[in-house]
C-alpha cells in the first residue's frame, strides 16, 4: 500500500524544530550559532574535521581495470531498484542483457 500525502512549508518547519529559527538570520554564522546551541552540534565544524580527516587519506584514483568492479556495483543498484545510467567511461548500449 502507498500513499501521497501534501504539507506546506510551514507545517513541515514548526516553531519547535531549529530550522524555525533560521528563516529571519542575517548570516551563515548567525544560522550556525542558533544550530549549534539547539543541537550542540556545529555543522561548520563536522566538516571542517571531516575534510582534515579527508586530507590526510590517501585517494584511489581509478582507471579502466576498476571498470569490472564499477559495473559490478552498478548492477547490484540495478538489481535493488536504481535507473540505469551509461557506464561511467563509456557507451555501449545497455549493461545487462
């Protein structure tokens, strides 16, 4: 069973969650300060750690013997519903026959 349900914006932001808080801010640090203290979590500071964690890992740049395990992953999200695309270097016509 599915069903289609239609809200307005401000039902969705009630005056109870953070994002109430943020339609009138000035600034992108005011917006944060209002997260920060509703949540006690900074956003800006999750990712600035996130990308100093990031920095320091090495990176896997791949090529055309990663293309096997590239379709490989495709056809699993294939599998569990997702709309095939081309294959990320070429086009062949479809993945799966």
């Amino acid at each position: 069973m599915s069903a289609l349900f239609a809200v307005t914006a401000d039902s969705v932001v009630s005056t109870t969650t953070p994002a109430a808080q943020l339609t009138d801010s000035p600034s992108l640090s005011h917006a944060e300060t209002i997260i920060r203290e509703a949540t006690g979590i900074s956003e800006l500071r999750y990712d600035t750690d996130k990308a100093a964690r990031l920095r320091t890992q090495r990176t896997h740049v791949p090529t055309t013997d990663d293309l096997p395990d590239v379709d490989r992953h495709a056809h699993r999200a294939y599998q569990h519903g997702a709309v095939p695309g081309s294959r990320p270097t070429e086009h062949r016509g479809p993945l799966w026959e």
